[in-house]
C-alpha cells in the first residue's frame, strides 16, 4: 500500500479493500493449487513412496 494511485478519502478506503481482496485471494489460490497438487499426487502415486531399504 505505499503506492497509492487514487486520491481523496473515499479512494484510499478502496484501496484497502482491494489490498484485502487480493490478500485473500492469494490465500485461496494457494488453498487450491495445494488440492490440485494433492489430487495429482494421488493419481501418479497411489500406493505413496515406501522405503525399499528397510
């Protein structure tokens, strides 16, 4: 938020919601790309990794 391209009261009030709306959408898209991967993981490796030393 040090880059502020709107000016007046009303404008930095929207600014902070856009910065939130961001922020949490990050948060989701990492959530999702967690899941994908898990899915992924599940389809190529299903049995998992088990140790062939022991």
């Amino acid at each position: 938020m040090f880059e502020n391209y709107f000016g007046g009261e009303v404008d930095v009030q929207i600014n902070a919601f856009m910065s939130g709306t961001v922020w949490n959408l990050k948060k989701m898209m990492q959530k999702l790309k967690e899941g994908f991967l898990r899915i992924i993981f599940r389809l190529f490796f299903p049995r998992g990794f088990r140790c062939a030393a022991a």
